[in-house]
C-alpha cells in the first residue's frame, strides 16, 4: 500500500477527539478516516509529551504537535525514508539499466541480487525524480497576445453519422476554431478533411465572426503543410494564395505540440460531447445549422472556465473592431499542379489539352488552374493563359505551333492557299481547287504534298505542270508530281566539281615533289 503522510491538522483532530470527546481509538479511527493502530501511536506520543487527559485542549499547542510529530515519524534524512538512499546509492547503475531499455521490474529483481531490497513503489518514484522516467513534462503557459490576432484551428472527430447522399454511416469532421482572446468559437462540418474543406470552413468562419483574424494557427493537417519543419515548414501553395487574398498570416504548429495551440485542443472534447453527444441530425446541412446556433448561443453565453466571461460577449467587445475587413466574394480555389509539354506542343490538365509555345517541349511546367482560366508558368514566368475548357476539349493558339504545321493544325484552309499561291498564280489555282470539296479539310495533306513538290522540283516546274494540268481539267497532285519527276529525268546531267575520280584521288601536284637545292650544296 503506498505510503500516506499524514498533516498536523489529523494529528491534532486525532488528540482533539481523544482530549474532549473521550472517545475510544476504533471510534477515533472511524471518524479521522485513519488505522487504529496509527491512532494509538499518535495518542501514546502525546502522552510521553506531557498530555493529560483531563487538561483540556489548550495542552495542543505548536510546540506539543511538533514533539507528537518527531516521536512517531521516523527518521528520513533530505526529507526520505532509508528505501529512497537506498535506491541513491544505486543511482549511476540504476540509470545505466533505464538506458539499456529495462523495465523497472527486472531493475527491482537485479537490485534484490545485490542485496539491495525497496519497495517497487519508492524505485518508481525514485526513478521519476531523479532519472525523468515517464512522466509529464513542464510547460510555460503563452500570454493570449493582442486582441483580434490570434486564431487557432483544429480538426476533431466528432462520430459517426448517417449520410443520406451515400446511403450509410460516415465519419463526421469538425474544423474547430477558437479565438485566443475571447474564446469564442466557430465549427465547420465536413465529411473530409481535404484543402477544399479547409477554405471552406475559413470562408464561413470569417462570414461567422465578421471579419479576418491576422494569425491562423492551424496543426500540421496535409491540407495546408505539405512538409512539416518546427521553424520552416513548405505550406501548401494554394492555401498559401488563399491567405493572401485574404490578408492573414500562417503559423502552423509544431508536430505532435498541442501545447502551441491549446485554446483549440481544449475546444474539440466540449464541441464533442456538448453538440454533437446524443444528438440526431437529418443531413450535412442540418447538423451544420445547428452547430452555427451552438456556436452562438451555448458555445458563446457559457461562463468560460478560464477567462470567467461570456466568449461571445468578449468578442463583441474587444475583438471584433481589431480584425481585417470580411470578404465581400467567394473565393475561387484553384488547384496547383505540374504538367509535361509534349511533342505536339499541348500539355493536359484535368482532361483537357492547352498548347503551349514550342521552345518548352520536353519541359515540366507548373499550371494554377481555376474555374475562369489556367495559367501555366516556367520557372516562375507566366509563358501562357487559357480560358480554362471542359475535360475533353482543348484550347490551341496558333502561335505556339511551328509556322508550317499550324495550317494543317488548326485545319486552317485560307492560310493553306496562301502558302501556295506565294509559288505561283497555276499552284495557287490548284490548291483551291483541290480543297473546294464539301469536306475540304480532308485534302489538306494533298496541298501539302503540292507544297513538297515545289520545295523539291522548284516552283517554276511545279507552275508550268500546274498549267497543263488545269488545261486538262485534271485535278490529281499525282499527275503534278510524275510530270515534274519526268521533267527532272530529261534535264542533262549536271557536273559536280566537288566529284573527284577513284584514279585520281591521291593525284598531287607535280611541283609538290620537286627537289629545290640550296645555293653551295
């Protein structure tokens, strides 16, 4: 049984009783909430100190107690028992056993080999003391800071309840807020705990409170910290946005640190067992009526332990004046994500194709998409700006594909002519009639073909086999092309002055091998 230090004031109930009252021990033990055999020590002290029976009770004085006191207790030198200097006799050999990972009942089973017997009960508290075993450590309560700064946010787990979209028992989410100053809190339902939740619940926040606090204290959620760091953590880069469109500044807590937003941790067990415990709710939409209520009402009219004031009350007078000025629009979250410029000049974000300028194939570039536009950046440049298009569309700008593809690309049949016309008045008659068909596109690569003709025969040939061809009513480019290939047959030969023959190859010039002597030799 662990040991029980007994104050002066039993001591002196325990004579009182025996003194006035003239009771017995067990009656005296019964009433003190003490043994009876600790009750007849005490009064057999007072006896060898003096104390009469019959002398009433201004015998108790200071000076008769303390007599009491040193008769009975014994002896524990620095204020412990002969167990405790036992164990610090031990301390180096006791520490080194802690260190190597064993329990407390082997190091009381290896003390006993040595001879060294204590209770396990003074070695637990010996170890506590003196070697930090377990325990809690000790913390440094924050000053509140300014008012209309400071606003801590945590998710807490509400339970579970039915979904009647889904058809069955969900997890229910609540994203708690509570300013530092005033308490008063604010809690947002969700099924999730996603980045879209999170800004949704700060929009209703700041709509609940009537305006922006300066400081958001969050935990370490995914949603907001993509890497976690007790001085640098990386915040996520759309939540980050998100707090400077709306002008407030994040300061997440450290990992497993509930000591660095403890309004909050506070708040989650009371929104649990005083909103949600007990209580049935049709939807989503309901239960988060009602929590706004809560909020209001019992939530913000309870007397606060801590502060002994009404939050809501406090809020009203102290905080709500000193916060930012609340939205006036809804936020339009976007999304941030990475994409690959492929060969055909496009990259894909959310099942949609955007081009994008042919130097960056090959690159990985960083798109913000929202519901208006997607802005693709390279390396931190904004390179281009699309309305944004539904999955399966796409949106090309001819000036990102290669001047001679982006015809045929964008199916561009005016400007397709023009290139032909520019060789000659008979290829441009040509590729207009080759294209005036009810589905022209469907000809483009004939033009084309036309096109490659000139670049290969040139144009004055392709011009003259244009107009025999038109004089005959003939629209076919491969008529066009085996007249210009018979053309080029029946032109002579002409020589390559860079040919050199196999005979003549290594032929040197005859003054290379002459012999000039020097004058006297």
């Amino acid at each position: 049984m662990a040991y029980r230090e007994i104050t002066m004031i039993e001591i002196k109930e325990v004579l009182r009783l025996w003194l006035g009252k003239q009771m017995g021990l067990r009656p005296i033990a019964v009433t003190v909430g003490l043994d009876r055999k600790t009750v007849r020590r005490y009064i057999d002290a007072g006896v060898e100190a003096g104390l009469v029976r019959d002398g009433g009770e201004a015998q108790l004085t200071d000076v008769l107690l303390g007599a009491v006191i040193e008769a009975v207790r014994p002896e524990r030198p620095a204020g412990h028992g002969a167990a405790w200097e036992a164990c610090r006799a031990e301390h180096d050999r006791i520490k080194a056993w802690l260190e190597k990972g064993l329990k407390l009942t082997k190091i009381e089973d290896l003390l006993a080999r040595r001879g060294v017997v204590v209770p396990y009960r003074t070695l637990h508290r010996y170890a506590s003391d003196q070697l930090g075993l377990g325990g809690r450590g000790t913390t440094v309560r924050v000053a509140d800071g300014a008012p209309g700064h400071e606003l801590q946010v945590d998710f807490g787990r509400l339970g579970m309840m039915f979904d009647p979209q889904t058809g069955r028992r969900r997890v229910l989410w609540a994203l708690i807020f509570t300013a530092v100053v005033s308490r008063h809190t604010f809690v947002w339902l969700s099924w999730r705990q996603s980045l879209e939740d999170v800004i949704a619940g700060c929009e209703a926040a700041w709509e609940f409170y009537g305006g922006v606090f300066k400081v958001l204290v969050p935990d370490n959620m995914k949603s907001i910290v993509d890497q976690a760091d007790p001085t640098a953590p990386r915040l996520n880069v759309t939540f980050t946005e998100y707090a400077q469109a709306r002008g407030f500044v994040i300061d997440p807590a450290r990992v497993r640190s509930p000591q660095d937003k403890p309004r909050v941790e506070r708040t989650v067990p009371y929104v649990r067992d005083s909103f949600f415990a007990g209580e049935e709710f049709r939807d989503l939409a309901d239960a988060q009526r009602r929590a706004q209520d809560w909020c209001r009402i019992k939530a913000g009219l309870r007397i606060h332990g801590t502060i002994r004031a009404r939050p809501a009350e406090v809020f009203a007078l102290e905080e709500a004046h000193m916060l930012l000025a609340a939205p006036t629009e809804v936020y339009d979250t976007p999304r941030w994500t990475v994409a690959k410029v492929h060969r055909d000049h496009h990259i894909q974000v959310a099942k949609a194709l955007y081009s994008i300028p042919g130097a960056l194939i090959g690159e990985t570039v960083t798109v913000r998409v929202d519901s208006r536009l997607v802005k693709v950046l390279f390396r931190g440049q904004v390179v281009k700006i699309h309305p944004k298009q539904a999955p399966g569309s796409r949106s090309t700008d001819e000036a990102d594909l290669p001047s001679e593809a982006s015809a045929y690309a964008m199916r561009d049949l005016d400007k397709l002519q023009r290139m032909a016309a520019r060789h000659g008045q008979a290829i441009g008659t040509y590729a207009a009639a080759l294209l005036d068909i009810p589905l022209p596109w469907t000809k483009m690569r004939q033009v084309y073909r036309l096109l490659n003709l000139v670049n290969k025969f040139g144009a004055h040939r392709v011009e003259q086999a244009c107009v025999r061809a038109l004089e005959c009513e003939t629209i076919d480019v491969g008529l066009i092309g085996r007249i210009v290939a018979r053309a080029a047959e029946d032109d002579p030969p002409t020589p390559d002055r860079n040919v050199v023959s196999a005979a003549n190859r290594f032929a040197r010039d005859p003054d290379e091998f002459a012999i000039v002597r020097k004058a006297g030799r």
